[in-house]
C-alpha cells in the first residue's frame, strides 16, 4: 500500500511538474521554450556534492544559458521504484521525454523510444564501451544510452583480517579459501563474516554474483535463460549448506538480510567481506576504513567476469521533441560538462572509452580508487535489460533465491521453477 501511495506521488509529481511548465509555451509557439520533462532516478547524494536531481537541474539551468528556446523540467523517484513510476507515466500518455531508468526492453517493445542512433552523434556512440553499449541494445537496435557503470568487486575489511590472522595482502580466491577465511573471522568475533544479502528486492544482482563465481550464468551464448543449469544448482547448494553454514554470514539469514544493512554494517567495522561495487569505496573511506578489494572469488579461482550494471538515459518519441532531445543530449554527453561529471559525482564508472582511458591515466586519490573496477569492464556480465522479459524474471529471481536459502529446500526444484517462469515471460513478450 505504501509503495503504491508512494508511486501515486511521484507520478503526480512528474506530471505537475510538466503541467506547469506547460503554461510557458510547451509547444514553444508565441516565442516561448519548448519544455522537456526529465524523469531520474534518485542515486542519492553518494560523495557530498548533491542528489541526483540536483545534478540534472543544474546541468538543465547550463543548457538553457546556451539555448533559451529550449527547457528541462527535471522530477525524480527511488532507483528502485523510478522505473515502474515512467511505466505509469507512459500508460498515462504523459511520458517523459527523456529518462534515466534501468528498464529498457519493454519501453522498446512498445515503441515508444526513439533509438540512439536519432539522439547521440556518430562520435559518441562509436565511443561508448562495446559491452556497455552492447547491454543497451534491443534486437540490435541502439536504444539505452549509457551516463556510467558499476562493476563488482570483493571488498573486505584490512583490520578485522588482521585480528583473525588472516593476511590482508592475500584475500580469498576461490571458495574454499572464502570459507576458511569467513571461519576465522567468525572464530576472531566478527559479527557478520561474509555479508550475503538475498532478502531484498534486488537479490538477483547478488544471485547473478554467484551464479558467474560458480560457473554458471543467467543467459547462454543465444540469450536464452539457462537459471537451472547444473551450475546454478551446484552454487546454491553451496551458498546455503556451505558459506551461510555455522555462522559464516552472521547470525541473520540471508533470506532476510537487506543490501543497505550489509553496507552499513562493512562501514561501521562489524562486516568483514561482502561483494560491493565503487559507490562502496566512498562510503568506507568516509568512514576511515582499512579496507582492500580484489577479484570476487570463484569456485576454483578468481572469477573472470564480474556482475556489472549501466545507468541508462532513454528518449521517448511520445511528445515529438525528437530535435529538442537530440540537442540536450548532445550538451549532456559533451566533455567535460556532462557524462563524466555525472559518473564521478555518484561514485561510478564512466561508460565511453576516452573517459575511461582519462580515468586510468588520471592521479587523482579517486581516479586511482577506480582502476581496479575499470580493469573489470571490459570483461564485465551485464543484466539482460535488452530482454523485455527480464523485468518480471528480475522479480521471480529475487524472491525465489530467497526460497532457496531456507534449510531442507529442494534448489533443483526452485530453480526449475524459476527457469519456468522465465521461459514463460520470454513467450509472452
């Protein structure tokens, strides 16, 4: 109930914003701009300098210095519920011309997008990471238009190592090390050993962690749902029987444990591993941690590809201001103005290749944090958003690794379920 009376705002937001800047011209006749409704996602204020709305109507107040006839009029909603706040937007007929959300397929799929290639000049796009812009493509077709990245990574605690004799400059590699180290850090007093997070509504970032670390994977090679590989199956077994055995994450289950209590608790020292992304390293170096991070641990080494997501801006082609989108983003997406900015003030990865080479050759104490996440990009697994299926597979995903990790559950059937699911939803988009 709260979170529809929540979307009920947010929405009604979004579209008071725009009514009113409707009575300014926003058919731009008389002389007056042309308004453009700008729906963001709320990152949150991540290094001190701002929320994301904040950013998006400071870089719209930019714009319009140097095109008055044109003007953004920015709303905003929780990452977790901004996607399905544009959904109603759009079912409403008042979509907005431009979002940042992490759901593409299913915008594609009903036509309301204007592709990239209509939006972002040849330099940008041919400009993008190839992987990135690769997970924003729907049947080949260019629609996401990436602003940053995050990637995964393990991070643990230096101190805490220390005090259970484990040394610092050697983290885990594979599972069997994760465990011996979990077991000393549980025999040492941590509270929370290794922080594995599946009781909230974004486990599948976490399960998707896992199912790569094990050898399996969410798609195969052709894009299909392969969730009840043998692999899978052999990775869940092992996190509940083995990892969340005998105390080695804590004393909660990890069907009940949320991501924002494991970041937290790594921050205040109570944590000693868990897998984070870069929006972490600010939160710990605020908090004066001793902290390190390395390649998440595999089954049987180092896992060669890590969980990485994008954060997408999509035109809508419902109003018309296809010329009027195309010239913000081209302001948006030109240095050192726009993307850049946007991915360094949130703690992120920037997502085109000159910004990420800039960043690897770069001195600053931020930069240098970063190299270690850049390094993993390329050969980073993005979530299938490309698929219009995975809005509602994310969702069986999330709650059903929840089922697995309750004790004397049968995984094999839990994940052939969930591999039901997804085939179904694949049939129906």
């Amino acid at each position: 109930m709260r979170r529809r009376e929540f979307l009920t705002t947010a929405v009604g937001a979004a579209l008071g914003s725009g009514l009113a800047a409707s009575g300014c011209g926003v058919l731009g006749g008389d002389g007056e701009p042309t308004v453009l409704r700008l729906f963001t996602a709320e990152l949150g204020d991540v290094l001190g300098q701002g929320s994301t709305e904040q950013y998006w109507r400071g870089l719209a107040t930019r714009f319009r210095e140097e095109r008055p006839d044109i003007s953004v009029v920015v709303s905003s909603a929780p990452r977790q519920e901004a996607s399905t706040a544009v959904v109603e937007l759009v079912n409403r007929g008042q979509a907005p011309d431009i979002a940042q959300v992490g759901t593409i397929a299913d915008f594609a799929a009903r036509g309301a997008l204007y592709p990239a290639t209509e939006l972002l000049n040849v330099p940008v796009l041919s400009g993008l990471v190839p992987n990135i812009a690769s997970a924003g493509k729907v049947r080949h077709i260019q629609y996401g238009m990436p602003v940053a990245a995050r990637v995964g990574r393990l991070f643990y605690n230096r101190s805490l190592f220390e005090e259970a004799g484990l040394d610092p400059d050697e983290p885990p590699t594979d599972w069997e090390a994760l465990l011996d180290a979990a077991s000393a850090l549980r025999d040492a007093g941590t509270p929370v050993p290794f922080g594995l997070p599946l009781g909230h509504d974004d486990a599948q970032d976490e399960a998707l962690v896992w199912m790569l670390g094990g050898g399996g994977a969410l798609t195969d090679v052709t894009g299909g749902y392969v969730i009840n590989s043998d692999e899978n199956v052999a990775t869940f077994r092992w996190l509940r029987d083995e990892l969340s055995a005998a105390g080695r994450t804590g004393r909660a289950s990890p069907a009940e444990t949320t991501r924002e209590e494991v970041l937290s608790g790594f921050t205040e020292g109570s944590v000693g591993m868990l897998s984070g992304d870069s929006t972490l390293v600010w939160r710990a170096e605020a908090a004066g941690l001793a902290y390190g991070t390395a390649a998440m641990p595999g089954r049987s080494g180092p896992t060669r590809s890590a969980v990485a997501d994008a954060t997408w801006l999509l035109g809508f082609n419902q109003a018309g201001h296809r010329e009027e989108i195309a010239a913000f983003l081209d302001f948006v997406f030109r240095p050192p103005s726009g993307v850049a900015s946007f991915a360094g003030r949130h703690g992120l990865l920037p997502a085109s290749s000159p910004e990420v080479e800039a960043t690897l050759q770069g001195r600053s104490q931020q930069e240098r944090a970063l190299r270690p996440f850049l390094t993993g990009l390329p050969t980073a697994t993005f979530f299938p958003v490309g698929k219009a299926s995975w809005s509602i597979v994310a969702g069986s995903l999330a709650r059903g690794i929840r089922r697995v990790m309750q004790p004397r559950t049968d995984v094999q059937q839990v994940l052939d379920e969930l591999q039901r699911e997804a085939e179904s939803a694949e049939e129906l988009r």
